[in-house]
C-alpha cells in the first residue's frame, strides 16, 4: 500500500483504470489501527492496489478528497474506487477484511 501526500499522487491514483483501495488513517486512533489492520488483512489475499493518507501528515490532503470524493470526512474511511469514482465506502468498524471481500466482488 502506498502512502499518498499530494493532489497529484492522489489525481494520478484515482485516475490509473480498476478498482482500487483508499484508506485515509489517523495515526492517533486505535479505531484507525484497527481498520488498518483489517485492510492489510485483505490485501494480503486480494491483490487490488491500495494507498493510504495519513491525517496528521497530509491533512489538507484529506480535506480534498473529501471534496473531489463528495463525501464528507470521517476517520477512518475506507473508499473502493473504480475509475475515480466511489464504488462502495465504509467508516470506522465498518471497515473490515470480510466488508472489503463482499464490496470487491463484480
């Protein structure tokens, strides 16, 4: 999973074609460690692409996903993304290995 720190890391990201993971994680969240933990669970055994923004590290960042996401921000937030746009979305413990396997399905 890579980490993304810019507008055009994350424009790039978004725009490369499939789906994709987005996970935006606060580092100072047991919440977030563990949804963290549950999608590298799933990466693990799913090979989708995956990057990650850190809150504390990329906030404005994180507000301009939530912007080009139209989705309002929450941490953690777990995005499946297909051709830029938002295919399924989950928050908090919400974000599971076993959520991600049924959203991943075609």
């Amino acid at each position: 999973m890579r980490t993304l720190t810019s507008e055009a890391e994350a424009e790039a990201f978004l725009a490369e074609p499939g789906p994709r993971w987005l996970l935006k994680h606060s580092n100072a969240c047991p919440i977030s460690f563990a949804a963290l933990e549950q999608v590298e669970q799933h990466l693990a055994a799913a090979g989708l692409p995956a990057a990650l923004v850190v809150i504390q590290e990329s906030r404005p960042l994180s507000n301009w996903l939530s912007v080009r996401l139209a989705r309002v921000h929450q941490s953690p937030q777990l995005f499946l993304l297909d051709g830029g746009t938002v295919r399924w979305a989950a928050t908090h413990w919400s974000i599971t290995a076993e959520a991600m396997r049924t959203a991943s399905k075609p």
